[in-house]
C-alpha cells in the first residue's frame, strides 16, 4: 500500500483526482439507458433488437467520437476540451426532463448520441491525468483515472430507484450535480501537461464531423436506408468507424498500418467492449432470462460494475509489475471459458450471477493490464492511440447488446451471444500467445519505441 501511496504522490495528485472525476461521470451519464431501459420499455414499445441498439447508440457514439476526441487532445489543452465534454453530455440530463410526454424512439436515439461525449471522456481523461506522471507507474495511474468505470455503480444504485419514484424521465437529472461537481474539480485542480502540436482548427473541424456524421448514421440506420433488419444495426460501427478514421490526420492513421495495433483494439474489444457492453445490457439479461425485478437488477448491475472498475488499477498495478502481456494470456483465456460456459450450461440464476461476475472480474484486470502496454508501445502519440484502442473499446461494447437482442429474438435465448463472443476472446488469446515474445520486449524495458515514436522514459512536458 505505502508503494501505491508513494507512486501517487510522485505526481500531481489533484489532476489525477480531477481526471477520475471526470471520467467517472462521463461514464455514468454514458450508460444510464441500461439500467433505465427496463423503465424506457414500459413508456416506448420496442423489439428486443430495438431496445438493444437504444442502449448501445451511447456506446457506439463514444467508440467513434474518442477517435476524433483523442486527435483534438494533440493540440489543445486537456482541461479545456474535458469540460466542453461535461456541457454536451448533459444535454439529455437537461432535454429529457422538461418533456411533458414521453420522448419518440428516434429522439432517443440522438439523446443517446450526446450521452456517447460522456463516454468518450477516456481519451481525454487517461491521457491528460497520465501526463502528470513518470512512465514507470502509468500502468497504476492510468488504472486509477479509468477506475472512473465505477460511474456505473452510481447508474445501478441511482436511477431504477428513482425511476421508480419520480418516472425515468425525471431520474435522468440526478446526473446534473454530478456533472457540475466534476466541472468544479476541472477547472481548480486538472492539468495537461502534455506536448501539443498539430492543426487546432481541423482537429476540432474533424470533431464536429464526426459528431454531426454518427446523428445522420444512427438516423438511416433507423429509417432503413443502410439496410433492412440487421444489416443496418452490423454496419454501423463499420460507417462510424471509417469516418472518424477519414478525418483523422495521416501521421495517426499511419498506426493503423501497424500489427500491433490491430491487436492491441481487439483485446480492448473484448475486456472494455464486454465492460461497458454489459453494464448496459445486463439489466435487460437479468429481468428477461431470470424475470427479476428492476430494481434488484439494476443493483446487482452496480455490484457488477464496481467489482470491474475497482479491480482495473489493480489490473495496471499487477501489469507493471508482471507486464500486461502475461496478465492477458490468463485473463483472455479465463474469459473465453466463461462465455462458453455460459453458452452451453443455460446455468440457473446463483451459478449466471457467478459467471457474469468472474467476466466482470477479467474485465476489470483485463482493462488495467492493456492499457499498461500503450505508454510502452506508443509514447508520445498516447492521446490519439487512447482515442483508437478506446473507440476499439467501444465498438466491441455496441455489438454486445445488439449480438444479444438479436440471440434473443432469433434463439428464445443468450447462449449463441455468448458464444460468439466465447470465440472472439479464444481468437484474441491465440494472438497474444503468437505474439508474446515480440511484446515482452518493449513491454519490459523503456527502450525507443517502434516506428518514430518518442523514447520511453523521456517524458515531455508542455505548459
């Protein structure tokens, strides 16, 4: 303990405090559909697919928008674009408790979109509060900061309760304090001392795209100009995605061209992806598979949530001790069996409580331990690349609910959703396995890293 202390205090604590703050209620405004959405079915009549891709617009919005987020964060201050972030997220906190009657399908879709700026905090968040700290404890630091998943806790002990009380609509403002509280914290404590180049006035333009382009995506999706069912709902992240990457500039799409990369995303596809992906799902998946009560699901929603964001420091703490490499070797495999456990078991409720809680505990350390890697592979280019491995994040969170409703409307049941993801994370830890010996070489030294990049150790700082 008295060394975790000691490594805090090797920095700016306060800015670390701030940028957890920060990505803590970003993250709770971004997933409060889930635990909301057994309440929002009662007001709005939707398919399970439809509610599925309701409560994973949010998710898929931040994916895409951490891609552009991350660009701007090379060339602006930190602290400025954090609270442009806490304004745009509190739009539906404002909107969706001044209607007098239940708000349209399409409607939530767009509200859902601006809550995606909550979520796409992580590329501001991690960043800014790892620049206040040497390279050699940015595995416990950066765990620390993203411990803001804990937003989620809030969300399951928060909103079914006041749903119930005061309608779903109303429950929704309860996010307002919160937001201005980490506003407060922003503005007197966080600092970016990171290095800053780049083109300010097309980073933000790229930005803006992306945003106005992820409102007219989600709208043809839902008018079914990109394809009738489910083909619509499967090219979205795809169109998204492609977007973000066309605006980027061609410095940070040239990552894109690297291996490690592309390895690194779906990793994080599968430890963040099945994260936030289930804190918005599993509400659903408990009052339909086990018919519990919304309240106790959005309870058990938050156990779940806080038992993977506490765990992700420790996850970075023990990455930086043993290198993230060897962490996610055991942790992918230990998900995969789970997730085909799950698929082939159709388990009663006390032994799914037990499975759906040891993915959340791989997730957790799952999260601390990739993240560790990035400073190591990719220093000095850690805003854009927080901003891509995130939106990689993402999307593997949007397919999660959607993969579900799907499972659910086409099988009477989860298990094929779980096994297609059981496959995916099979897929993953063969990778890291291929790769190991390549990774454990800049995963345990601060030596220059690949392709330019900066040299580790050198840390760069910028006023």
């Amino acid at each position: 303990m008295k060394a975790v202390l000691d490594s805090i205090k090797s920095g700016n604590w306060r800015a670390l405090l701030a940028c957890f703050m920060y990505f803590d209620t970003g993250f709770t405004v971004w997933v409060m559909l889930g635990p909301l959405a057994p309440f929002i079915g009662k007001s709005l009549v939707m398919t399970p697919p439809q509610q599925g891709f309701m409560v994973a617009v949010p998710v898929l919005s931040a994916a895409i928008l951490r891609v552009t987020l991350g660009n701007l964060f090379q060339s602006v201050d930190g602290k400025k674009l954090a609270l442009i972030g806490v304004v745009l997220s509190g739009i539906p906190s404002v909107v969706l408790p001044l209607l007098s009657t239940p708000p349209s399908y399409n409607l939530m879709l767009l509200l859902g979109v601006f809550l995606g700026v909550g979520g796409a905090s992580f590329a501001v968040a991690l960043p800014m509060a790892g620049s206040n700290y040497a390279p050699k404890v940015q595995g416990l630091v950066l765990g620390l900061a993203a411990a803001g998943n804990i937003g989620a806790v809030l969300d399951g002990f928060m909103f079914p309760g006041l749903a119930q009380a005061y309608g779903w609509q109303l429950a929704t403002a309860a996010a307002l304090p919160l937001l201005a509280l980490t506003a407060i914290a922003l503005i007197f404590w966080a600092k970016d001392l990171s290095p800053k180049a780049g083109n300010v006035g097309r980073s933000a333009a790229a930005l803006a795209v992306t945003l106005v382009g992820m409102f007219v995506l989600v709208e043809l999706v839902q008018a079914g100009y990109l394809g009738q069912g489910k083909t619509g709902l499967l090219l979205l992240p795809v169109l998204g995605a492609a977007l973000a990457i066309a605006v980027l500039p061609q410095r940070y799409r040239a990552v894109l061209a690297q291996r490690d990369t592309w390895a690194i995303m779906l990793v994080y596809s599968i430890t963040f992806g099945g994260f936030v992906g289930m804190s918005s799902y599993v509400s659903t998946l408990l009052t339909t598979q086990y018919q519990m009560s919304k309240v106790n699901a959005g309870l058990l929603m938050a156990a779940f949530a806080f038992t993977g964001a506490i765990l992700r420091p420790i996850g970075g703490l023990l990455a930086d001790r043993i290198t993230g490499v060897r962490s996610l070797i055991v942790l992918l495999a230990l998900i995969s069996i789970l997730d085909f456990t799950f698929a082939a078991w159709t388990p009663p409720l006390t032994a799914g409580i037990a499975i759906i809680a040891g993915l959340y505990i791989c997730f957790g350390l799952g999260n601390g331990s990739t993240f560790q890697l990035v400073p190591h592979r990719w220093l000095g280019k850690t805003g854009v690349m927080t901003g891509i491995i995130g939106a990689a994040g993402g999307i593997g969170g949007f397919y999660l609910p959607v993969i579900m409703g799907l499972a659910k409307e086409s099988t009477g049941s989860y298990q094929m959703g779980f096994a297609t993801f059981g496959v995916i994370a099979a897929l993953a830890f063969l990778i890291v396995i291929l790769l190991r010996a390549q990774w454990l070489v800049w995963a345990n030294t601060y030596a220059p890293g690949k392709d330019g990049d900066m040299p580790l150790g050198e840390v760069v700082h910028a006023e």
